[in-house]
C-alpha cells in the first residue's frame, strides 16, 4: 500500500428501502433508492480497496452486524465499526477520533458521489502528505464530499447545518480563523435529490447488473 499508516474511513447506512436516499422514493420508490444507495455504496468501496492506497473501514448504521455490512466485510475484505449516535457532525468526529492517533492521515467519504475517483482519493492523500492539514472535496450543493485531515480537528464539525449550502463556506472560514491549513480537491456532484438523479443518469450512470450485498 501506498499510506499503510493512513486510514480510509467510509460512512455508510444499511440499504433498507425508507430508510436511505429518502429524496429520491418519489422518483424510483423505495427499494430502488435503496438498490441505487447499496450500488454506490459497493462501488465505493471496490474503488477504495482497488485504489491500493490505505486499508479501508466501513462505519456501519445502525449496526454492523446487519447481513448487508456482513456480506460487505467477506466481499471486500474491509474493517467494520459502529457508527455512534447524533447528527452528521458527531458521527464524522467519532470515527475520526477513533481512528486517531494509530492512523494517519485520515480521509473520510461517503457513499453519495459517483464521480469520486481513486485518483482523488490519491490526491487527498498526496496534498496531506505534502504538508496540508486538512483536504476538503467540495461538492456542486455547497457540503463536501471528502474530507481528509493529518490531525483532529472537532471544531469542524460541531453546530453545522448539514445539507445546507453553507457547510462548505462555513468549514473554510472556521479552518481559516484558527490557522489551519486547507485545500480543495477538484468539485464533484453529489447524487441525494431527483435533480442529480436526472444528471447522473444523463453522464451515463446506471445501476450495475453486477455482485452487491442483497438489499433486505
């Protein structure tokens, strides 16, 4: 491995149909965004393990011990650990924290952006070996899609109004006020709304006829 001391942390929901990518139920009902969520998902990870950059960990919700994650773990060969409890910020620093100080750097995605590549994930990497302390993806709705620090950094993360337009500004400007060091990754779109859907499907993206984990 290229980072064997560095970790990739991915943060994932059990694919269960009205439970994942609840925006898009209207467009492709329930158990298509839950096919759709379990696609990306795998596809992810595929890319992380295949990326041959760092060892690989699947934050799992709600359990880790739901079938889907069980199957994830003998397909992929990766990690699982529990996701704790709280909003979006919480759940991120918890795994952070808990990866911190055996593993470093750390680069955090999730399961919403088709366009991630290994060669960001590599760059990410790259800038933070470089000397960048944190490395943030941005996404076309104003969040990020990736984030990468050497070190924690909790402030980040705390009082965020996720799903916001503002997350991505917001982040810059606390990074910027305490002196720590930032850069971006190339922009990419998130799939959440029927908007990227559409988008998605226009690029040529599709629910691949291919091995994923059976969605319950």
């Amino acid at each position: 491995m290229k980072y064997p001391d560095a970790r990739l942390l991915l943060l994932s929901k059990a694919p269960d149909p009205g439970q994942v990518k609840t925006r898009l139920i209207p467009v492709i009902g329930a158990v298509g965004a839950a096919e759709l969520y379990a696609d990306l998902l795998c596809s992810a990870l595929e890319m992380a393990v295949n990326s041959g950059l760092c060892p690989v960990d699947l934050w799992c919700s709600p359990t880790m011990a739901h079938p889907f994650f069980q199957q994830c773990r003998q397909r992929y060969g990766v990690e699982l650990h529990a996701q704790t409890r709280g909003d979006l910020g919480r759940r991120m620093s918890h795994a952070l924290e808990s990866a911190s100080p055996s593993s470093q750097p750390l680069v955090l995605i999730g399961a919403d952006c088709p366009a991630l590549s290994a060669d960001d994930l590599e760059e990410a990497f790259a800038l933070l070996d470089q000397g960048s302390e944190v490395v943030l993806g941005p996404a076309d709705d104003g969040g990020y899609y990736l984030i990468g620090m050497r070190g924690l950094y909790p402030f980040v993360f705390d009082n965020v109004p996720w799903s916001t337009s503002t997350v991505l500004e917001l982040t810059q400007t606390r990074l910027s006020s305490r002196g720590v060091k930032w850069q971006c990754l190339v922009p990419h779109r998130d799939l959440d709304t029927a908007d990227d859907y559409h988008a998605w499907l226009e690029s040529g993206g599709h629910v691949r006829d291919r091995f994923r984990p059976r969605v319950s």
